[in-house]
C-alpha cells in the first residue's frame, strides 16, 4: 500500500509541491541526485571513478510534452558528454537517456523524434568513445523503446537496453536481447504496474529477476546486473560462474548513495561496479520511485526529517 501511494505520489503535481517546498527534502534528496548542474555530475564522477568504480549519467526529466524541452534534454546530453571527454573521463562513464525526456511521450510524431534525438546523442558518445544505455519506463512504452532501440544498433550496436524483471513479457525479451554485443540492463522494476502485465508478489519478482538473469548470464551479450539486493548479487556472482564468465564479461549496478560500502567491495574485488548517477533539477519523480522501491530508503527519509525537525 505505501508503495502504491509513492508511486502515485510521483505523478501528483500537488503532491510534487509540497516535497519541492519543504526546506527538509533537500539534505535527502542530495543522498540520491549528485545536485543540479552538470558540474556537480562531473564532480561525482570523478570521486566515483578514483574509488575504482564506473558510471553511468542520468540528465533528469521525463514525460516531455514540448520539443523545446526534448531539445534542451539533448543539449544537456551533448555538453555532459562534451565535459566527459574534456575531463578525461569518457573511458569510465556513459549516459542513460529516458526516451520520454527527449520526445517519446509528444503526442505528435513521438517515436519518430525520440529516435532522431537519441541518434544525436549517440552519435556525440561514439565520437567521445564511450556508450548510451536507453532506460526503460512503464510497460506502455516497451514496445517504442525495444523497437528504438533494434533501429539505434543498426548504426550503433553498443548501445545498451534496460529490461525490467516485474514486467511477464521480460524472460522473452531477454532471450532476443541475450546476443553477441548486446548490453542489457537488468532491473527489477520501479512504476506502478497493472497485474495484468507484471508481477505484483515481492517474491515472483525475484524469481523472474533470477530466470532472466540465468537467460543473460548463459547467452553471448553483456549483463548488467542492476540490483542492491544482496541474495540476487550473491546468485548473480554464482550465475556468472558457471556460465564461465570472468570479472569483466558482465557488470554489477547500483544506484548512487544507496549501498555505497557494497559498492566498493565490488570493485575492490575486481568487478566492474557502475554506479547510476541522476542529476538537474527534474529529480522530483527520479526520487519518489527511489523511496517506493526499498522500504530502507523510506526509513532513511523519515529519520532525516525527524533530526532536523
């Protein structure tokens, strides 16, 4: 139920309002989003990549209903990727782009400017050397996303895919994504979803997150495990294994400010451990599926509210 309700809450405008303007949100919020401006992204990087790990970057912002503000999105992408090159930092940290943010959810033409869009900034990350992975949203963007995604390859074959383990239709996606070259996130899920499509049971998820993830680990592409639970990382390692993959054949990812210490035993043992870092001023939805996911996060929040009250 209080997941649910945070779930909900992410989409309320009203709701958004009272988080933005309480002055207590912003010492937890900076826990989770690594600050406003790309400079502040720079800077975490660089910490996070002389600790041994690796990154991906998230430019906040979704649900876009203007192009100017899909355009702006893009821009913000070309100079962080423009940073990353400039700072030396290219070889270690990528970028994960929502296709909402750049044009998916228009009601016009929507897909076909989200591909144009991601084409730009792929294109810019191939010229720094480095990669994009596309994020992947509710179930009602699925299809758009996968089929950006097959066209994307077509002229740039490392860019990577997020697949979600609550959603039933995952185990079949997996198996078309498990091949040679092919990067695929996996998660297990962070948007209300009707039964009718995803599982709702803690546990089903976790069983269909191990079924996929056996699928990804025994097929010819590039896993990422994207999970901070550790009974999942634990079987994650195991999968790998047996499916003859070394450090460095597959990857474990984790969330910025959440299980930092688990990170860095991960790297220190010569996994590549990449941490997902949001920033910009759209952290507002980014946040609240943070605190919906682990009942942990709720806690931290509330215990940070009630020492500075």
């Amino acid at each position: 139920m209080l997941r649910s309700s945070l779930l909900f809450a992410s989409r309320s405008p009203a709701a958004r309002t009272l988080v933005e303007t309480t002055p207590l949100t912003k010492p937890v919020v900076d826990r989770f989003v690594a600050g406003s401006a790309v400079d502040d992204a720079i800077r975490i990087t660089r910490e996070l990549i002389d600790s041994g790990r690796y990154v991906t970057l998230d430019h906040l912002g979704e649900d876009t209903v203007q192009t100017t503000d899909a355009d702006a999105t893009v821009e913000a992408y070309l100079r962080l990727l423009g940073l990353l090159q400039e700072t030396g930092l290219s070889e270690r940290a990528e970028v994960s782009v929502k296709l909402s943010a750049v044009g998916q959810s228009l009601p016009k033409n929507g897909h076909r400017i989200a591909l144009e869009n991601a084409r730009k900034i792929c294109s810019a990350a191939g010229v720094v050397g480095t990669t994009v992975t596309l994020d992947m949203e509710d179930h009602t963007t699925t299809d758009s996303t996968l089929d950006i995604l097959a066209e994307l390859r077509m002229d740039f074959p490392w860019v990577g895919a997020v697949l979600q383990a609550y959603l039933k239709r995952t185990e079949a996606d997996c198996r078309d994504l498990a091949t040679a070259g092919s990067r695929v996130r996996l998660c297990k899920g962070a948007y209300k979803e009707p039964e009718s499509v995803a599982y709702q049971d803690k546990h089903e998820v976790d069983m269909s997150y191990v079924r996929c993830l056996k699928v990804l680990m025994n097929g010819s592409g590039y896993p990422m495990v994207a999970s901070h639970d550790p009974r999942l990382i634990e079987i994650a390692g195991d999968l790998a294994s047996r499916a003859g993959r070394k450090p460095g054949e597959f990857e474990y990812q984790m969330l910025y400010g959440i299980r930092p210490t688990e990170q860095l035993r991960l790297a220190a043992e010569g996994h590549r451990m990449r941490v997902y870092v949001p920033y910009g001023d759209e952290w507002y939805g980014y946040f609240m599926r943070r605190l919906a996911e682990r009942p942990a996060n709720i806690a931290f929040f509330l215990r940070s509210l009630l020492s500075r009250g």
